[in-house]
C-alpha cells in the first residue's frame, strides 16, 4: 500500500536529532514555558520574519486566541462579522463562533479553491471587522486583493496559515501577510509535532502581549491575572520537535514540490481536474508549499475505490462543508454551489516529502487508467 503521509518514515529521518532534543528537554527538569518554548518562538519568528510568536497549544486556539484578544482590546465586539471562505475546514468556523463573533461566508475560487477577493466587497457590511484568509492546501490565497479590499474598508486581516508553512507571497512568508496569523504544529502538516501544537505569530506589541497573557490564564505574572484567560501553552516537549523539523522546512516544501510538479506534468485523464497553481502556472512571485495535492473528479468515490483497490492510500479534504453540518443547523439551508461541488468531487493523493519516485510513477500510472 502506497501511503497517503507516511508520518513515521518522515519523523525517523530525523531520529537522532529529534531524540537528542528530547532527552535534553526530559534533563532540564523544566516541561512548562521554559527555554524549548522560548527558543522555538524565536526560532519560528524568524522564520516567518515577525516581531512576534507565542507558541499555544493548537492551531484552533491560535486562532481563537487572536480574535479573543481584539475584542480584549476593544477592536472587536460581540455580533461583529469576519469573512471566512466557506468551504474551509470547520477550525476557521469555530475559531470565530467560540467568541461570538458571525462567520459570513464567502464562496472559493473553483480553480484556486481559496476564498474568491471579487465576491467580498458585497458580503462587507458596517459590523464586519475583519476577513480570515485561509492559504489552503498550502497555497497562499489571493492576499494582494484581500489586503487591497482590507485597507481601503479599514478591516483587519487575520491569516489562518494552518496548512501553508513556508508558503511566499512576494518575498514574505505565510505569517507576516496580514496582522496576526494562526498555524498548526498537527503531525500531518508540512511542520508537524509529535502531537497537537499551535502558535500565533504576528508584528503587532499590543496584540502579542495580551495573547500571550490570555493563553496563561489571563497571567503576565504568576498569579496576577489581568484576564479571564484559558491554558493553552505550546508543550516544552513539542517546541523541541519543532525546533528540529524547522531546519529541515524550506528542505521538505522543495520535496513536496517536486512531487507536485511530478504529478501535474503526468497525470493525462479527462476525467482528472488537477490543481490551478500560481507557483507552476506562470506567476512565480506565489510559491505553493503543497500540504495536499488535490484533484476532483465527478465521482469521487469510485476513484477513491479504484485507488484502494490498487494498494493506494487517498483521503478526502473535506467531504462535508461546515454550512451542512449538524454543528451549524442555521446554516443547512444555504446553497453554496461552488464550495459544494468542491467538496462533492476533491481526493487529496499521496504526496509527502519521503514519496519515492516509484511511488509517484505508480500513482500515475493508477490514475491514467481510471474511467468513470
């Protein structure tokens, strides 16, 4: 069976630096907001070239904790509106409901899949206080457009970079693009833990440090609590990971781009819509980091069927939209067509960076004799 992420394969490449940076940890006799978490922080703001990343506990509350603490600051109030593409994964959503602000949602690009900038301006109304582009796939989303319509309605931008580590837009990475941005350290992602991890990175002082306090339970200083706060700390045991697996990034990204490109110059089926991206399709100032390699197909699951039983792991990213989830009744009357077929017709194909060229050349080989 060809996997669709072999995580284990991917975690041994690194096997002794990562088990050297875990004993040392289990040695310090420090496991909680201690020098792992301050080194990775600084680590990984650097990378993404901010001022600022406070290192949580996951990706949803990184995102949480971003829009917690506006309204701590008074820039955002109960009731007030973010536009969120909608045919994310559900984390963007409840990142925003989880502070009773209103998702509206907007419709994706069909051949980009990421939130659609012409179809904003007619969702912006006098409550709406930001937008939250999510880069997904690992492709960044139209940021020029968004901070554009941003600017000029005095919106903030808040990027859920979740999937898009090390992704570039015009010479700056996924995390320094709008004010404040949330990530994922899931193990599935380009820079995954070894369990659930997240962090926030931004360029804004006012900001970082009232994230910082909320995500210790509203603490500066121990026992003095300036907020009501909740306990989400990114793990000394996980900063050590990623402090390791950050070296090794840029590396990975390459890897999985290579894979891509393999893919998009093989694959030859009429019934395989591949993926539009910038980074191969002539605009080199976008730089796809290819978390998924998605393609659609007007039957999804008889391609799946026919990868499997051709010893080929595939998954579905994602097959229920969050306006047809139990989660969100009020919405399940909605009709988003585009954000549906989307849905109805996507399979990730495997695609990592320890996929062996072999394992490509079966994958296509597979795929060039599907017929529906």
């Amino acid at each position: 069976m060809i996997k669709f992420l072999d995580l284990k394969k991917i975690n041994l490449t690194h096997q002794e630096e990562i088990e050297q940076a875990l004993l040392e940890t289990f040695r310090s006799g420090w496991y909680v907001l201690g020098e792992s978490v301050e080194k990775y922080e600084d680590q990984f703001a650097k990378y993404c070239g901010v001022k600022h990343c406070i290192g949580v506990a996951n990706g949803l509350d990184a995102l949480i904790l971003i829009l917690r603490a506006y309204k701590e600051l008074h820039m955002m109030n109960e009731g007030d509106e973010i536009i969120v593409p909608a045919n994310t994964y559900i984390a963007t959503i409840l990142s925003i409901t989880q502070n009773n602000l209103v998702p509206v949602l907007v419709e994706p690009d069909i051949h980009t899949y990421n939130l659609d900038a012409s179809k904003i301006a007619e969702k912006i109304t006098s409550k709406t206080k930001a937008i939250m582009p999510v880069h997904l796939y690992g492709q960044i989303a139209n940021i020029a457009a968004i901070s554009e319509i941003a600017k000029k309605c005095n919106l903030k931008v808040i990027e859920d970079s979740a999937q898009a580590h090390g992704a570039v837009y015009q010479g700056k990475k996924t995390g320094s693009l709008g004010e404040a941005s949330g990530f994922s350290f899931y193990p599935g992602k380009n820079l995954g833990a070894l369990g659930d991890a997240g962090a926030v990175t931004t360029d804004n002082d006012e900001l970082a440090d009232v994230i910082r306090a909320l995500a210790n339970y509203g603490s500066r200083k121990k026992y003095i609590n300036d907020h009501r706060g909740v306990n989400s700390r990114l793990d000394e045991i996980q900063a050590a990971v990623l402090s390791v697996k950050l070296k090794y990034l840029d590396i990975e990204n390459q890897k999985r781009r290579d894979a891509a490109l393999f893919y998009l110059k093989n694959i030859k089926n009429d019934e395989i819509i591949l993926p539009t991206s910038y980074a191969n399709g002539g605009d080199d100032i976008m730089s796809h980091v290819w978390h998924l390699f998605v393609v659609r197909t007007r039957n999804r699951d008889a391609l799946q069927k026919y990868l499997t039983n051709n010893e080929i792991q595939s998954l579905i990213h994602y097959p229920i939209p969050p306006h047809r989830q139990n989660a969100y009744k009020e919405w399940n009357h909605l009709t988003l067509p585009i954000t549906e077929k989307i849905h109805n017709e996507v399979l990730s194909l495997p695609l990592g960076p320890t996929l062996s060229t072999h394992e490509m050349e079966c994958v296509v080989e597979v795929i060039n004799r599907f017929k529906n």
